[in-house]
C-alpha cells in the first residue's frame, strides 16, 4: 500500500496512523489518563524512548529501505522473521528469562515460514 512513498514517509505514516489506533483504543476502554500516567513516568520514559526509537521507528524504518531498495523482499523478510531466534538467547542471558513452550513453538512456526517463502 505505501508503494512510490519514501520509506521515512511511510514509516512514520505506519507508526503515526498505529498510534492513533492505540490512543483510541484506550480512549475506549477509559483506561488512556491511567496509560498516560504510567507511560510519562521520567524513569520509565528513559527506556521507552530509546527502545522506541531503537527497536520500533528505525527497524519499520530499514524493513521500508530494504523493501525500497534493490533487496529481494523475500530476503528482507527472512531477515525480520528471525528476530524471535535471537531475541530468545538474549532474553535468557540478560535478564534470566526462560523461554515458554509457546514462544519456542512460535519461533518454530516463524523459521518454517521463512523456509517456505525462501524455497523455490
């Protein structure tokens, strides 16, 4: 849907329009001054402004570029698609975490697609 539009413009048309949705959403559930409250908190706003900036505006950001580019979209996507495989190990080393069964099967599920899209 966002073919001809610069990947910066359609990166921020697809976070802004997200962004809409999720105010109205909380809006409708009456929870939005509750939302806001937390989310304005300065400790918390330290790690959600980079990881924001980081993890969800520049990685729409590169997947449009690569889209945009000469990139073969079916390597792009493999490329994106396996971000449940290492950020499973990460989860685990940084923070102790242990995997569920369920995002194991998911991440299993995600490595099958990629092996689909990618054959010939």
């Amino acid at each position: 849907g966002m073919e001809g539009c610069p990947a910066l413009d359609a990166t921020l048309i697809r976070i802004g329009s997200a962004t809409i949705l999720i105010i109205l959403w909380f809006l409708y559930q009456r929870k939005l001054a509750e939302l806001t409250k937390r989310i304005l908190d300065p400790k918390k706003l330290k790690l959600i402004i980079p990881a924001t900036a980081i993890g969800t505006w520049m990685g729409i950001w590169m997947s449009q570029l690569a889209y945009e580019k000469t990139t073969n979209i079916a390597v792009a996507q493999t490329v994106l698609a396996t971000s449940p495989i290492f950020a499973i190990p990460m989860a685990y080393f940084c923070f102790r975490h242990r995997a569920t069964v369920l995002s194991v099967i998911g991440t299993a599920i995600g490595i099958a697609g990629i092996y689909f899209v990618v054959q010939k």
